[in-house]
C-alpha cells in the first residue's frame, strides 16, 4: 500500500505568502495530477498559534532570518506564518484538497517548533502521522510539498528513520532558497532517500 504525502502546501508558503517559496505554485499542478495513483493521500499544515516561538515578532530585537538558540534547539525566526484558521494556513484553492483523507497539524506547540510532520523538532510530540501510516498498511511514501530546505527535508528524514520506503518528487517540491535546497537534495540522498 502507497500513500502521498503533502506538506505544507498552503497560501503562505506560496508566492504572495507571508513566507513564500519561490515558484512554489508551481507543483500545485504536479500534485493534483499524480493524487489518484495511491492508496492514501494526507497532508500536513503549518498551524501555529500568534505567540509561536518561531515568529521574528514574538522576540525583542530580533529580525527575520537571524537563528537563536531555546532550550538547546537552534531556531531560526521566521516572519509570522501559517497561523491557526487564517487565510494564510489554507490550502490553496487550486489544489484538489477534496482528495486528502486526513490532515496532521505540526507546529500547534507556542513554544517548539516542527519542521517534520512527523514529529517537533525535539522529537517530544508527535503529529499521529507515523501511526496513521502504519496503521493503514502503508510501506511506501511519496513525499511532495513545500519547502523543500525544511519540512520536506525533515519529514523525509523522519520517514525513512520510522522505516518507510521513501521517495521525494522533484518535480513536486520547491526550497526557500538555492542553496540550502541543494544542500537539503544532498543530505536526503546521502541518507539513503530517493529524489525521483
Ligand atoms: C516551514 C519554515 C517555517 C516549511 C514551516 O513548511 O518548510 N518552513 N515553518
Ligand atoms: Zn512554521
């Protein structure tokens, strides 16, 4: 049994979003077009509250892109995104979001962040994403979605480590920013990952 994984596509994250990715709208198409070859189809959402920690705007003196330490954990700080039940954390309207059976939110804690939708970046709390899949029969994961220099990334490395058979879609993802992308491409397959 397969299943599609979708992170993340939603209205921030695409161009004209609080934190847009580059030509991210251009997978919308992409995604719609391969969801009925699986088994499963579920997504992810970004769902932070106001206060999230992740937000340059919740920290005095501090800007967008500038990383801080908490609790250990390197943070980098975002501009506000993806707040819970806004205009910015739906899907966008151009994607077939009838054909998801099940959504996991990640990022709901104000004082963690989550890249993997999967679990937080401390690897405390998980989304149910894992046990769904497994739970479902599910061996092999397609993962799609945005960006892929941070959610994708980390979901795919959460996903081989649960044990999935993994594949990220290149022609279904887009990074934040060149570099980090490449970078991000590198780590996955030197992982062991497949990038189709
Ligand atoms: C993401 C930064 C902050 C993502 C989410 O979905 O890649 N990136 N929150
Ligand atoms: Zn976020």
């Amino acid at each position: 049994m397969n299943a599609l994984i979708l992170i993340d596509i939603q209205n921030d994250f695409l161009p004209g979003g609080s934190l847009e990715v580059p030509n991210g709208d251009e997978i919308i198409d992409n995604v719609n077009s391969i969801m009925d070859n699986y088994n499963i189809v579920v997504a992810t959402k970004d769902w932070h509250p106001k206060n999230h920690i992740s937000f340059a705007s919740n920290h005095k003196n501090k800007k967008v892109g500038q990383k801080i330490k908490i609790n250990n954990l390197d943070q980098m700080l975002w501009p506000d995104h993806c707040i819970k039940d806004s205009k910015g954390s739906e899907f966008p309207e151009k994607l077939d979001s009838h054909k998801i059976h099940k959504i996991f939110y990640k990022g709901v804690d104000s004082n963690i962040d989550s890249y993997s939708g999967f679990y937080d970046n401390g690897k405390i709390r998980s989304t149910g994403l894992s046990n769904f899949l497994k739970k479902s029969n599910i061996n092999q994961v397609d993962i799609v979605g945005l960006a892929t220099d941070y959610c994708v990334k980390y979901s795919s490395f959460d996903a081989f480590n649960e044990g999935f058979n993994i594949n990220v879609l290149r022609f279904c993802v887009r990074g934040i920013s060149v570099e980090t992308t490449e970078t991000a491409f590198k780590e996955m397959k030197d992982m062991g990952i497949s990038i189709i």
